[in-house]
C-alpha cells in the first residue's frame, strides 16, 4: 500500500468514529439524568462515564480548529444553546481572548451545571472547552 492509501484509510476511519461517536452522543442526550430531572444514570450523570467520555472525544475530533460550527451541528446535532458576549454566561464560561469567537455553541452534559462549548465566529470552529460547575 502507498502512502497515500494509507492516509486516505486513515482519514476515511477517523470520519467513521467521529460519526460513530456523533450517533452514540445524539442517543445519550436524549436520555434523561439526575440533572435534568431524571434519576441518577452512572452513563449520562458520572464523571467519566459514557456521556462524558464521547462528548470529550467529540470535543478532541472536532474542536481541533479545522472544522466549520455546520460539521459540529451535522455530527452532534443541534446545539442546546448559542451563548453571545451578550449573555452573561458567555464570559463566565469563555476567558479567552480570542477575538473572532462570536458565540459559544453549548452541548449540555449535565444541563447547565456542566457544558460542552465550541468557539465559532457563526461559521469556523476554533476550539472546544468545557464549563463546569465545579461543586
């Protein structure tokens, strides 16, 4: 096999486990847990648990600042809030000081308590942060 070959495998099953781990995040939002009124699930609700772990990985995948806020929102969904420097949440869960992110895409962990955000100007992606309550 060529190197060429080899990377586009590579890249052809790096898209496959992005999507993979898309699917899997778009079943467990959907499930509720103790902090969206539910019963404690150990998979959505503890740290390192399933929930956890593939919003992490989404969050490594797609936060790498080569992806635009359409590939984010085709693989996970759409986002649970867009938070703008007008909301307060914006620079209480935002520190940097980057000036073209325009708006914090939030995929919610655990609700509002603990959140996924992605950095975009509306259309690229810049990174990907969490925002925890840290109780």
């Amino acid at each position: 096999m060529n190197v060429v070959a080899a990377i586009v495998l590579c890249v052809a099953a790096v898209a496959a486990s992005t999507a993979e781990l898309g699917a899997a995040f778009r079943v467990l939002r959907q499930q509720p847990g103790h902090f969206s009124g539910g019963a404690w699930s150990d998979d959505v609700d503890r740290w390192g648990g399933r929930k956890h772990q593939v919003m992490t990985a989404l969050a490594e995948a797609l936060g790498d600042g080569k992806h635009t806020r359409a590939e984010v929102v085709a693989v996970m969904g759409e986002p649970d809030h867009v938070l703008t420097p007008r909301d307060p949440m914006f620079r209480q869960a935002y520190d940097g000081d980057d000036r073209r992110v325009r708006e914090l895409v939030v995929y919610e962990w655990r609700g509002m308590h603990d959140f996924l955000f992605f950095t975009s100007d509306g259309q690229n992606v810049f990174g990907a942060d969490w925002w925890m309550a840290l109780e």
